[in-house]
C-alpha cells in the first residue's frame, strides 16, 4: 500500500470517527432515505446513519394493486412515530398516511401529522371521510382552495387532511381540512416562487381564470395577470378567444407593485404577448411598396379605414385613398368592418409601426363597372333609328 492510499484510509477513518453527530429525526419531519427491503406489506428504508425507517405498502400501491417503489428506489417520507420495539422509525409518505386505532388518531392531533382518508359521501355541508375506520366530516369550505360547486366527484378519491377537531370516547367526533394542508403548500410554492420574482423573468403558471379585462395566471401560490392587450399582438376582445381555465401558460413579469394587503403582498403584472415574435420586425422586408395584400377591415374613422393584413399587424387606408379617383367624404361610403379587402402597400414606417396603404383601384372599378355582354354592344339605342330615317327627317324640316 502507497503513501497516498495509506494517507486517503486514514482520512475516511478519521471522518467517519469525528463526524458530527446527526440529530435524530422527530415526528414530523421529513427524511430521504432509499429502499432496502419489502418484506410483504413492510418496506424498509435506508436514513443513513445507521438509522432506518419502515412504510406501508399498502399506501403506494396503484389501482392495479402495483407497488410503485422498488429496493434501490429514492424516497421521502414524513416521520410518523417510532416503533418501540425495534427502534424504526414509522413513515407516511408526503401524500399522507394510513393509521390504525384512535392512538394513532390522537398522535397526529398532537403533532400536526396529515392523515390519508377515503371520501365515501357527500353530506349537507360537505364530505363524509373514511379515516382509520372512523367517520370524519371536511366542511365544503375546507374541501379546497376554491369552491367546488359538484362535491360528488370526489367520492372514491383518496386525499389527504388534517384534524381539525378530534373528541375522543364511544362515538368519535373527528373533523378534518383539506384545505389546510393545500394553503401549507401554497404558502410553501409561493417563497419559492417569490426568490424568482423580478422585472423581465420569464415563469410558467395556469390559467385560473377569466375575465373581461385579461386573465389571472396562478404561478404556484402567487397569482398575477395578463391584461387583454397583452394577451397577443393582434386585437383580443376578450380573453377567452385565446385562453382557457387550467391551461398552462408561459408568461414574462413586467411589473410588480406591492400592496397593504397581507393576502395579495403583491399585484404582478404580466404579458404573453412579450414572448411572441413581434410582426413588426421585419414588416419593411415582407410587404415592400407596391405590393399588394389582403386583409379585413377592423375599424372605421372618418380619417380612413383600418385593416388588419395579419395578427398584430394593421394598416391604415387614408379617406384620399379609398375612391380610385372619385371623391369619398366618409370611409363607410366605400367600406364596412368585417369586411375583406384587396389593397396596394404605399410604405411601412417599422419605427411608428404604420403602414399606408391604398385600395386596389382595379378591384374597385370592377365593382362600380357594370358588367356587358356582346349583345350590349349590337343592339342600337331606342328612339334613332337608322342613318336614312334620321336624313329624311331633317330633309322633311328644311322650307
């Protein structure tokens, strides 16, 4: 053996002998650890440090009845209780725990514990939820972050909860909250959220909802919004054209104005229509003067008609534009919104973001033209006749 592994032994020695003592892990704290051994409904997990820790099988199996953890496999756990007679630490995975009897009951009273429970019913004012074999009651106000109008549908899910209220004796009265649990991690997503939060960042969120002025976007326990003039480049009446409730968006933070309110710390202002390429960059290159495009007339002034030649993208025929020749003192003379049109491009100003345009005089002749056939043109006009009974007419008024 070398100097240098002589020198790496002795320091791997003196770590592991001087190493400072790990402090032991307490109800309700979480842990990581990886999976040893399943050993039938128990699963064994390693905490390091000579410490080990069971779990349930039973609350990480799918509907198929499939474990969902295998021996090598990460884990997190919340710290549940100890099993006195070996010394484990008892595990419920973060999603809650299964529990057995009213001591347990009573333990995660005590020590804040979340507890998984089977919502079998609906009742008046809420859910009734299976939890250790005891009937529990969550009030609808504590079923979620918001109100759900059709409780019903969470009949059969199994969710997580925390005791609320619990009076032990012959008939248990347990009271529970989802909702509880859910603003923990609200509040949780939200800090971390907030050390991102700045001027020009770029964040990921849902579509909560909508209304007529923009859209609310939830970032992950904060909320912000969209206002309808950035939700796209091009004119949005309402934000419902473009979004939906529970769509994932990608947004970019334009403003932040702190408030009073201890609820909403923060108004965060935000913008689709930042990430999107912008139309006008290279607007010059893509319709040169001289050509021609087609649009669809948004608006009417009595200066000239708006059209839009793409999103986001809208040009201006002036009024003097507009007759191909013939005077036109209002644009609803020649034009209407919605309608589609043909127009030559004057010039494009990419720095004042306008671009001129004229009415194709060749579409609106057409239109004015009245359209002949060649019959038009071989028929005489009435009330002339011919060359010979026009000379005989003048003849017979000469004295």
């Amino acid at each position: 053996m070398n100097e240098t592994s002589d020198f790496e032994a002795l320091l791997k020695e003196f770590e592991q002998t001087h190493a400072p003592a790990k402090k032991p892990a307490k109800i309700g704290d979480k842990v990581r650890g990886t999976v040893v051994s399943i050993a039938g409904e128990t699963i064994f997990v390693d905490l390091g440090g000579k410490t080990e820790g069971t779990l349930e099988a039973a609350g990480l199996r799918d509907a198929e009845g499939n474990l969902s953890l295998q021996v090598g496999d990460p884990v997190e756990a919340m710290v549940t209780g100890r099993d006195e007679a070996t010394g484990n630490l008892l595990l419920g995975t973060q999603h809650g725990r299964h529990l057995h009897g009213a001591a347990e009951l009573e333990r995660a009273v005590e020590n804040q514990l979340p507890v998984e429970g089977l919502v079998t019913g609906v009742t008046k004012g809420g859910v009734e939820v299976q939890i250790a074999g005891q009937r529990a009651f969550c009030p609808a106000s504590q079923v979620d972050l918001r109100f759900i109008e059709d409780l019903s549908a969470l009949v059969g899910q199994r969710l997580s909860f925390r005791i609320t209220k619990y009076e032990g004796g012959r008939h248990v009265n347990l009271v529970v909250s989802r909702r509880a649990l859910l603003e923990e991690e609200q509040q949780a997503k939200a800090a971390e959220v907030r050390s991102r939060l700045e001027v020009g960042a770029v964040l990921t969120g849902t579509v909560s909802s909508l209304q007529d002025y923009g859209a609310f976007i939830d970032l992950g326990g904060v909320e912000g919004m969209v206002h309808v003039s950035e939700l796209a480049f091009g004119r949005v009446k309402h934000p419902s054209e473009v979004l939906r409730v529970g769509q994932p968006v990608e947004v970019a933070v334009l403003r932040i104005e702190r408030t009073d309110n201890p609820k909403r710390p923060e108004k965060i202002a935000l913008s689709i229509r930042a990430l999107a390429p912008d139309p006008w960059r290279d607007a010059a290159e893509r319709y040169p003067a001289g050509c021609r495009v087609q649009g669809t007339v948004t608006r009417i002034q009595p200066f000239g008609a708006f059209v839009e030649i793409e999103p986001g993208l809208e040009g201006l025929i002036h009024v003097s534009e507009l007759g191909a020749g013939r005077r036109v003192t209002h644009p609803q003379e020649v034009l209407s919104p919605g309608q589609a049109v043909e127009a030559s491009v004057v010039g494009v100003d990419v720095d004042k973001r306008r671009i001129a345009l004229s009415l194709a005089a060749e579409r609106l002749a057409e239109a004015e033209t009245p359209t002949k056939t060649a019959a038009d043109y071989g028929k005489p006009r009435e009330g002339l006749g011919t060359f010979g009974d026009l000379l005989r007419e003048t003849l017979r008024k000469k004295p």
